[in-house]
C-alpha cells in the first residue's frame, strides 16, 4: 500500500511539474497577448500593431485590423483569461476568452510564431456563436465561407492564366506560400495552363461541388477538394488554407480538367 502511495505521489507530482512547466514556457505570449490588448484598450493602434507577426502585417493592414477590432467588440477590452496554453518550438497558441468593459465575454484564439523579437502574433480568431459542429483551435469556415474560397482562388487563378504570368495569384497567396515560392517558380508550376487555350475565368457562372466534407488538418491546414460541373469536361481542383492573420489564406492549389 505504501509503495502504491509513493508511486501515485510521484505521478501527481510529474503532473504538477508538467503544469508549471507549460505555464513557464508560456509565460512569454502571455505577456505579449496583456501587451497588445493593453495597446488596443489604450486606443494606440501603432503599438497594437507592432505585436502583429510579419505574416499578419502583409496581409492585414493597420485600419483592417481596427475594423476587425471594432466589428468584434474587442476594442472594448477590459481583462483577459486563458483556458488553454499550447507550445511547440516557434509555434505556440492561446485558447481563451477576453472580457469587455461592459461585461460581455468574447471567445478568442491567438497563435504565435517565435523570432528574434521574441513571440508574435500569427492569428487571430473570434469563433462564431450558435451551434459548431466541429470543436478545433481554428474554427472551420461555414460553407458559404468555403465556397467563397474556392470560387475567389479559381478567380485569382484563372485570370493570371490568361495574362500568362502567375505575378497576380503569387501576391494572393498567403504570405507562408509566398516566402516559399517565387513568382517564376509558380510559373514553372502552373505554366502548362498558358497554352491549353481553355478560359478559367467562365467558372465564374458555375457553383463548385465538393467531393469530400472539408477538413481541418492537425496543423491547421484547411483542405477543399471538388469539381465545377461544367460540361463536357469537368474542372477538378484541391485547395488548401492556413489561418493567417484574420482570415483564410491559400497555401496549396492544384487543378486539372477531365
């Protein structure tokens, strides 16, 4: 009996350990979350800015963000509380809730990205309210939101395909995409289209169909694969999205005409 105490001790004390660690490790985005809701509470938009990761500033700008601010009632912070902390090397998140001045509560997730300024902001995302079917750090899209991806995307795609240069797609994608891949490398990728004399811009009037339910990858990749019913061929396509900054952002695209 004695060493079954001893043994459970040690593991209510690995646990404790565990708990302190986590929140050791997490101390630092903490600070930087207090510090750029202070900043916004503060009405210094400047300030607020600057914990916004290089990621998060090329795609939202200062005004965009105080929209996004306002439009959420997150201007009105007044204190912070964090249910769950997470850290995996220079990728980190922060599942919680803010409350406002006037009382209310709004739900939020940040994730963060560490560099030599220490931990940023990479995203951030105030879930819907009402019913959710699926419970994820990042809230998926509604369809609506889904379809509206896509048919931007193929947009975006379509047109660069016939100015035969991928300049305006590479400046759509997200900035992750972007730092990995440059404007001659998706030429080299999607240039094939160039002269398939096929114009993409006419899926326009067509609705996409998607084979398989959307899904939320474990890293957070959004992944949409389907087809538009065009006749005789049909365009088949799979997309894929990260959360960066406000929004979904295309990070893998692939398309075929069968």
């Amino acid at each position: 009996m004695k060493k079954l105490v001893k043994i459970l001790l040690g593991l209510v004390g690995v646990f404790v350990l565990a708990i302190v660690a986590v929140f050791y490790f997490t101390s630092d985005m903490v600070a930087s979350a207090d510090e750029f809701f202070t900043a916004i509470k503060n009405k210094d938009m400047n300030k607020a800015y600057t914990y916004l990761s290089e990621d998060f500033q090329a795609n939202t700008s200062q005004s965009d963000l105080e929209a996004y601010l306002q439009k959420n009632l997150i201007h009105k912070f007044k204190e912070a509380s964090w249910e769950s902390r997470s850290i995996n090397g220079g990728r980190g998140s922060l599942i919680g809730s803010i409350t406002t001045e006037s009382g209310g509560v709004v739900p939020i997730t940040l994730s963060f990205v560490k560099g030599k300024n220490g931990w940023k902001i990479y995203s951030l995302q105030k879930p819907s309210s009402g019913i959710q079917e699926e419970s994820s750090p990042v809230e998926m899209p509604s369809e609506q939101e889904q379809v509206q991806l896509v048919s931007r995307s193929m947009r975006v795609f379509a047109a660069s395909v016939n100015e035969k240069s991928m300049a305006k797609f590479h400046s759509y994608v997200s900035n992750l995409w972007q730092q990995e891949f440059t404007v001659e490398k998706f030429d080299e990728a999607f240039g094939a289209f160039y002269n398939v004399g096929v114009d993409l811009t006419v899926l326009d009037n067509y609705s996409p169909q998607f084979k398989t339910k959307p899904s939320i990858d474990e890293n957070g990749v959004l992944v949409i694969t389907g087809h538009y019913p065009t006749e005789p061929s049909q365009v088949y396509f799979e997309q894929k999205y990260v959360y960066e900054g406000l929004g979904w952002k295309l990070v893998g695209f692939s398309t075929n005409i069968k």
